[in-house]
C-alpha cells in the first residue's frame, strides 16, 4: 500500500516455523535477528504498539502489522496569508475565491467537490492568514452535519485510520479554528449555506493523497 507493507497477522500466526519466516520478512527493512521475537509479539499486542529499526517501524494496526518507512521531519506550521498557490513538503495548496450568483439565490444546491482533496467553504467566515500544520493531541473540530465539537482524535478512531495514517494527518485554520481536517472532512462552521455570496476553494495537490 504506497510505500507501506501490510500483513495480516492470522496468517503471519499461521505460518511454520514462525520465528523463520518472520526474520525473512523483516530483515531487508533493517531488522535484526534479535528483533525478531519483538515482532512476534507485536502479533498479540494492542493498536499502536512498534518497534523500529534505523530506517523503519513495524506497527501493529488491528488485524495488520504495518512496516512503514520513518519519516523526514516536515515543517510544522505554513503560514498563508493569501489567495494563490501555496507549496510545501508534501504538496501544493490552490486557494481561489468564487463568487457565484448561484449561491445567492434562496434554498439553490451549491456545488459540492467531488474529490476528497477539494473543498470550499463560506469565505465570510473566514479570517486570513490560515495556519497549515500538523494536528496535535487535543485538536477538535465540529465536522460537517454536526452541532458538536469532537476531538481529532476520536474521528480518527471512527475513520478507522492507521497510526501512519493518522502522523500524515494535516489541518488549516482560521483565527485558532480548524476549517479543514486536509482530505477528509471539513468544519460545520464554514460550510456553505443559502447565505453565501462568496466561496473559498481550496485544492490539495501532492506525490500522495492525504
């Protein structure tokens, strides 16, 4: 799965003789012949738990082990403080603005995205600059159709995403308000309403979804 290997820990219990097999997995992601009984009881262990060599981890993810690349520490906060196209580590930002008479008329449908990179949002809700960073540990948000706030941490949970695809996680905010979990779900705040005269796109381009 992208850069990332996926095996099924039934299977991998399964197989004979164990500890053999599971050194040939590992060995050409820089493992050593003593990691090898760390990565067998990774298989019983509980989500999140890994273990790392030089240049990866092996993560135990429900029903999967993950051998994931470390990665490159990315920069953590871009300031935005325009519309325009924004690059940076992992991508590019198109920020545009729309006005639509559509958006003016009573109860109209505006345009939703298509793509889970794509959003667009009531621009008069919004204050520049936006922050793009990383989402920490106590970040909340009101997702889209709900009146409450929840952490990030739970909707991760309920998105069943992975702890790597949790660390590839980023946000943008406005004034200390998170309008965007990036490629996954937007702000009840922000959305567009039958009030909106003006949107604000914003489209994630990279070498990876996020």
């Amino acid at each position: 799965k992208g850069v990332e290997i996926h095996i099924p820990v039934l299977k991998l219990k399964k197989s004979t003789p164990l500890h053999s097999i599971t050194y040939e997995i590992i060995k050409d992601f820089g493992f050593t012949a003593h990691q090898t009984d760390e990565v067998i009881a990774l298989l019983d262990s509980e989500s999140g738990k890994y273990i790392a060599s030089a240049s990866h981890r092996i993560i135990k993810n429900r029903n999967w082990l993950i051998i994931a690349p470390l990665e490159v520490e990315e920069p953590g906060i871009v300031v935005i403080d325009g519309i325009g196209n924004w690059q940076f580590v992992i991508g590019n930002l198109q920020i545009e603005v729309l006005p639509n008479p559509q958006f003016r008329i009573p109860n109209s449908q505006p345009p939703i995205p298509n793509s889970p990179n794509e959003a667009r949002f009531d621009l008069n809700e919004i204050k520049f600059p936006l922050l793009l960073r990383k989402w920490k540990a106590g970040d909340y948000f009101y997702p889209l159709g709900m009146k409450k706030k929840k952490k990030l941490s739970r909707f991760f949970i309920d998105q069943k995403l992975s702890k790597t695809e949790k660390e590839k996680v980023w946000v943008i905010e406005s004034d200390k308000r998170i309008l965007w979990i990036v490629g996954h779900r937007i702000d009840e705040r922000f959305k567009i309403t039958d009030k909106t005269t003006t949107a604000l796109s914003i489209k994630f381009t990279g070498s990876e979804s996020v």
